[in-house]
C-alpha cells in the first residue's frame, strides 16, 4: 500500500506546486448540421497556474505572438491586412479566462468589428458516474451535465487534481480529459501536458478598448448580429453609394451563417 501512495503524492505535488501547467486538447467541430462530415479541428491550450486557468486556441496566439513582436519593432504595420476568418472559427479562436474558487468566468471575443470581455455566472450542475475509461493512461470517470442548451458527457481524472477543463467546462473533482455533447458536433480531447517554467502572460495586441458585458447582454448582441450582419459596415459607410455594396456583403454573410447553425453553445440562436 505505501508503495501506492508515495507515487500518488509526487504526483500531486507536481501538478499543484508547478508554476504553470499546460494541457493541449483536440478539438472537433461541426459547424453545419447538415454536413456532418465536413468537421473543424484545432489545437486548444488550456494554461493553470495557481491564480486562474487561461484558455485559447494555439494557432492564434501564435498569430498574436508574431503580431506582438512584429508591433514592437514597427514591421506590422508595413504588411497588408490579413484576410477575414471563417466564421466556425470564432468560437475555437476567443479566450476563456477563470479565476480560482469562482463561478464567474471572463469570456473575451468579438462581436462584427467590437471586442467583447463577456463576464458569466457558471454552475454546472455534475452526475457522476461508475464508468471509467482511459485517456492518456490516466483513469478517468464519467460525468454528465447541460451547458448552452446541449448534453455533455465528461470524463475527468481525479489524479490530475484540477476542478477545470476546457472552454467554460469546470467544477469536476479532477481535470477533464475529455468532453462531448451527445450529438458529437463538439469534441474536447486531451492529447498532451507540458510545464512552463515562466508565468504565461498572453500578447495584448489590441489598442481597442474592451466593452465590459454581462453575458445576458452579449447573448442579445450576438443574436442581433446574426441577424443583421452587416450593421458595422453600414455604420461605416452610410453614404448612399456604398448601400447597393453593402446590401450584396450582408447577403452573402447571411448566406455563410445559414451553414454556421451548430455552434457549441446552441442556445443563443434559438
């Protein structure tokens, strides 16, 4: 039996005491629910210190990176633009931001040309379960909850003693290795665990200011810009010249948000 326990103690010094710990999860989306097969894949980190847990898709802070360091010694702004994101990748490229023993989380994105830092209330309500698996080589046990208007089934291991995981999904005892909504248009898995030896503090490129929301208000903008695309643009230019333009753009943005009617948090476009 001590030979048991010495292990298990080592490793919940590590993983407790490490100044930042990094989980790299795979992440699988199906932006249309009518093309099933047409799925979306990107690498999600989710950062833990002793404070809060960050998490943010790789690929843009890498973006970010660049830009920050392109910003500092004045080459960025000789480039052209880079052209529009897809839209089902708005989602995967915002950043979940929670702070250690509260339900509030910070939830920054952007809403048309307006940057959001969204503060929500989340209480997940958990049904544990006798079924295990393994991810990893850790043992994980199931979990089951609701969460923007889908079912989710977790698993989490208790042997990795975080109460996170990754987007808004927490308050499990342990960290969770994997999630999924019944339908599977929304897959989590953990595919990696890295130390970082210096505090992560994510690039702040933006000279914008942040609006300040709660997510009751967010939900009402966001829902307002599904529906009318391109108000910003019209904002914008709203000489009679540019109208027939921008009537023709908001047609055709419309038309790619037919095809992005399976966001992961189905609830706020219904």
């Amino acid at each position: 039996m001590r030979k048991l326990i010495i292990p298990l103690f080592i490793l919940i010094i590590n993983f407790t005491f490490a100044q930042t710990k990094q989980f790299i999860y795979d992440y699988i989306s199906v932006p249309d629910s009518t093309q099933k097969a047409a799925n979306f894949s990107a690498i999600m980190v989710l950062n833990i210190d002793k404070e809060k847990s960050e998490y943010f898709n790789y690929e843009k802070y890498v973006s970010d990176s660049t830009i920050h360091s392109e910003i500092k010694d004045g080459s960025y702004f000789l480039k052209p633009p880079a052209p529009p994101q897809k839209r089902n990748k708005i989602i995967s490229r915002s950043r979940v931001i929670k702070k250690n023993n509260s339900n509030t989380i910070e939830y920054i994105t952007q809403i048309s040309e307006t940057d959001y830092s969204v503060h929500q209330t989340i209480d997940l309500k958990w049904k544990l379960l006798p079924e295990y698996i393994s991810v990893l080589d850790y043992n994980a046990q199931k979990a089951t909850t609701e969460f923007g208007g889908r079912k989710w089934i977790a698993w989490f291991t208790k042997d990795i003693p975080f109460q996170d995981g990754p987007y808004k999904f927490k308050g499990l005892p342990g960290l969770i290795v994997k999630i999924e909504d019944e339908s599977k248009s929304h897959q989590f898995e953990l595919k990696g665990i890295k130390n970082l030896n210096d505090s992560f503090v994510y690039p702040d490129n933006s000279d914008d200011i942040q609006i300040m929301i709660p997510h009751a208000k967010f939900a009402k903008a966001f829902k307002e810009n599904r529906k009318y695309p391109a108000i910003a643009l019209k904002k914008r230019f709203p000489n009679i010249e540019a109208a027939e333009m921008i009537k023709n753009i908001e047609k055709d943005m419309l038309e790619d948000l037919k095809k992005d009617n399976n966001i992961i948090e189905i609830d706020l476009i219904k």
